[in-house]
C-alpha cells in the first residue's frame, strides 16, 4: 500500500471483533453458493466476527436480494452486509438482466441506507468459473465487510456524524 508523506490517512482495518454481519445468500446456483457462504464465514471467524453476530437469510435468486438487504440495513442491527450468489450465463437475455438489475439494487441499498454491502455475486458464463471463483470470492467478501465497516466508524468518529 503506498504511503503518502505529509496526508492523514485512515489505514484499512480488519478488525471484525464486535461486528456484527448480515448475509443474504440466494439460492439459485446453490452448490457455488454455498462455497461463497462457507468461505465467507470461515473467513469472517477468522477475523473476529462471532458466528452469533453473523445473520444469515436467504432468497430464491439474485433479483430477491436487495430487498432483504434493504430490511436488513433498515433493522440498525448490522455494521456491514455481504450479498452472495451466482449468476451464470445461459442462452438468453435472462443473464444479463439479472445481473444488472441486482447490482443496481445492491448497490442502491447500500448508499440509500449507508451501511456496507459487499457485493459477491458472481456473474460468470460457465459453472466452472464460478467454481473456481467461489473461494476467493466467499473470502473477500468478509474483508471488505470488516474493512469497510471499520473505515465508517472511522469516519464517523472523525466528522462526529
């Protein structure tokens, strides 16, 4: 990470220890997802997270997503929220809305609400690279949970918002 003399910085922090996480998991595609969700779990453990600060719902597909995260966020329960699911590429025109639509939805959830979501819904064209991608995908999403709830209190703390 590069360091910038003389600039006030606030450094990533992957302290989950008293977070307290929603998971929306869809179903749909439920093998990769599951990998997302034990990955995301174990990884989220291993940063401090207590599996009984950890909430887990979970929807048919990828487009039920943001509205359970939109009831979650509003809840005031949660310091961060991770969205996985996978949506891999058929024959039709169904991929691409799907994907799209639960993007802008997660992604409107999160500003609208101001919490963290990160965001791993995968969206590859075959199986195979959703299984390969779970993994890492499932992983990363705990990081930026904690991460990205950390720097709001952060800067929270600093603007006295």
């Amino acid at each position: 990470m590069p360091h910038f003399d003389h600039l006030p910085e606030i450094a990533p922090n992957h302290d989950g220890t008293g977070l307290k996480v929603g998971i929306v998991m869809a179903r749909f595609n439920s093998d990769v997802c599951e990998g997302l969700l034990t990955a995301c779990r174990d990884e989220l453990k291993r940063l401090g997270v207590l599996e009984a600060d950890m909430l887990l719902a979970t929807v048919p597909g990828a487009l039920e997503a943001p509205l359970v995260l939109q009831t979650m966020a509003k809840s005031g329960q949660f310091d961060a929220l991770v969205v996985l699911g996978a949506v891999i590429r058929g024959e039709t025109y169904h991929f691409e809305l799907v994907s799209n639509e639960s993007g802008s939805g997660v992604t409107q959830v999160g500003l609208d609400a101001g919490i963290p979501i990160a965001n791993a819904i995968l969206t590859t064209e075959n199986d195979d690279q959703a299984l390969v991608r779970m993994q890492e995908k499932g992983a990363d999403a705990a990081r930026v949970a904690v991460e990205m709830a950390r720097l709001q209190q952060a800067l929270r703390t600093r603007f006295r918002l």
